[in-house]
C-alpha cells in the first residue's frame, strides 16, 4: 500500500471522521446541559501522526472482511468515555457549558485546518500529474 493510496489520504480521512464524532459527542453534552443527573462525556483522542504513519508504514493488511469496521467508527478512537469534571450541578449534572463550547470551536478550528491542509495537498497532487 502506497503513502498516496491507502496512508496520507486515508489518515485524513480517519482524522475527519474523528473530528465529525467529537463534534457530535459535544452536541449531545450541550443538548443535555439541563437533564438531571446527565454525564458529560469525551471521545477517546485520536491516534497521534506518528502512530497512524507507523502503522501505514508497516504494511497491515486486510485479510478478513470481518476486521473492517463499520463506516461510522472507520479508523477512529471512536469510544466515549465520562468526563471528569469538578463542578455537578445540585440535580447530578456534570455539563459545564463554557468548556464544551470552548471544545466545540477548537474542534471546528481543527477541522477547518485539515480540510485546508488536503486541499493542499490534492492541488500538489494533480500539479504533479499535469491536471492543474
């Protein structure tokens, strides 16, 4: 498998989808600022660049239909986990709502690099094959 087929494009991809779960896990937490006893939760991070690109580079292999995961968790850290947080509200809620909006922006600032980042690159790519 070549950088270009199944690694960087791929990474991306991964990373993409990671950032539309984390987007959608702070949705919920928003959206249940006000449920009695509601936990808010994170999603597991994302595997560094280092360790995605170790494990492009060592050539893993699909080898049974049954290893692939499902579309929605493809190449993400995708498990929720509760958050811990130091200030619960009298009915048991622990959303603080400044520091989900605060993840909420950071998330979107990511996303918005990223997709700028593959812009990029898919440019350099069709530059290179003479289809610019």
């Amino acid at each position: 498998m070549s950088m270009m087929e199944g690694g960087i494009l791929s990474l991306m991809k991964d990373k993409l989808a990671y950032l539309g779960q984390r987007q959608a896990v702070l949705a919920q937490n928003v959206a249940n600022a006000n449920t009695p006893g509601y936990k808010a939760k994170a999603l597991s991070p994302f595997t560094s660049f280092a360790q995605e690109m170790q494990a492009v580079s060592n050539g893993m292999q699909v080898t049974n239909d049954k290893h692939i995961v499902p579309a929605s968790m493809s190449g993400v850290n995708a498990t929720t986990k509760k958050m811990r947080s130091f200030e619960v509200t009298p009915t048991g809620n622990s959303v603080d709502l400044e520091q989900q909006m605060s993840e909420v922006t950071a998330t979107n600032i990511e996303y918005q690099a990223d997709t700028s980042i593959l812009h990029k690159f898919m440019s350099m790519m069709r530059l290179a094959v003479g289809k610019a």
